[in-house]
C-alpha cells in the first residue's frame, strides 16, 4: 500500500531523496546502453573493427559499471528509503518497504567480463583462422 504525505519542511530534502532512489540505477544504465552502442557500431565496421582492444576496453567499462554502479545504487536507493522513512513516520520499521538486490545487473555485468575476455581473444582465433583458410 503506498501514502503521499506532503510535508513542507522536508520536501527538499525528500526531492533530493527520491532523487537517489532512481537516478544512480538509471545512470548505469544510460552509460552501458552508450558503450554498448559503440560496440555495435564496431561491429558493423567488420571483424577488425570488432575484436579489438577498444571493444574489449569498452566491455569492461560495462561490466564495472553493472557490477559496481548496481550496488551503489542499490546502497543508495536503501540509505535514501531509510531516511525518507524516518522523516515521514513515527517509529518506522527497520527495513522500509520492499528490498530487491540488483542480482540481475550484477550477473549481467559478470557477463560483459566474460564477454570482453572472449573478445580479447578474438585477433588470435582470427588469425589462426583465415591463416589455415
């Protein structure tokens, strides 16, 4: 069940709060949506473009960004929740509302690790490839 209560010796305090309920998760986001981007536009430029150190570069920078950005917006998310609900209830619980661990962004960056590894690797295999071709 959600309130709206309006308390207007809080509310910049709690614009601010909300604020960083969303706005960390978003910007990890926004970032990886970016380089994943640039991957692609690599990709399209052919297989040299592709399996090189800078799509390799930019899938680390995803893979840390999902994996870190996600817990500290997790954590943030947590501290700003915690704090709104203790400005706005008398004796609040606590754990305030309902907690869900950024699993999924944090296997997704785990997955971009992998995948930069397997990028990183990617000249040799060509190499070896149109060298037996």
């Amino acid at each position: 069940m959600d309130a709206t209560l309006y308390d207007p010796a809080h509310a910049p305090l709690l614009a601010v709060l909300h604020l960083l309920t969303w706005l960390p998760g978003m910007l990890a986001i926004l970032l990886s949506l970016f380089w994943l981007v640039r991957i692609t536009g690599r990709g399209v430029a052919g297989d040299r473009a592709f399996f090189s150190a800078a799509t390799v570069r930019d899938l680390r920078r995803i893979g840390t960004v999902l994996t870190l950005g996600s817990l500290a917006a997790f954590a943030l998310d947590f501290a700003a929740t915690s704090v709104a609900a203790r400005l706005l209830t008398v004796d609040p619980p606590l754990v305030p509302g309902d907690i869900e661990p950024p699993v999924v962004a944090v296997l997704m960056g785990v997955g971009a690790f992998v995948a930069a590894e397997v990028i990183g690797r990617g000249p040799a295999m060509l190499d070896d490839l149109e060298g037996t071709v």
